[in-house]
C-alpha cells in the first residue's frame, strides 16, 4: 500500500511510520519544514515538506495514496477533504 502519513514527527506518527514500513508498505510522510524529526531518523520514507492546511498539497498526496493516516491532532481546519480523509 502507499501510504500517506500527516503527523509523522508527532508520538502516534512517529511510531506509525515505522510500523508501516515493517509491514511492507511505501511511505509518504507529510512534515513541517524545520520539523524535529529525530524521531524518524534511519527510516527509509519519502519525506514531503508543507503544512496539513495547504489543500493543493493534501490533494496531491492523497489523489496518489491508497492508505492516509492523520493522527488526530494533525488535522484541525475541518475542511472537506480532511474529513473524508479521516473517515
């Protein structure tokens, strides 16, 4: 599965992340520019720089996946596509 992740550097993303890749799966992960994402370090993942409230972003990353996981706090502005995304 490709999936997209929102939160990586957060403790529930940063725990699923490596999760997926055991499990086999490609991962995309959504941080902030200038992110702490030591937690992350020497995980093989692709690495996409921008905000969870840029939609042009969202749309892109999520029109590719075929998995998205947004820990809950990753995802606050309660437009349309994050909805759907968290459903």
């Amino acid at each position: 599965m490709n999936c997209f992740v929102t939160g990586a550097s957060g403790f529930i993303g940063s725990n699923l992340v490596p999760e997926l890749l055991a499990r086999g799966h490609r991962v995309k992960a959504l941080l902030r520019p200038g992110t702490d994402d030591h937690s992350l370090a020497g995980l093989k993942f692709d690495r996409v720089a921008g905000d969870v409230l840029d939609r042009a972003l969202l749309e892109r990353e999520l029109a590719a996946a075929t998995g998205a996981f947004t820990p809950p706090r990753a995802i606050t502005c309660g437009c349309a596509i994050t909805r759907r995304c968290i459903r």
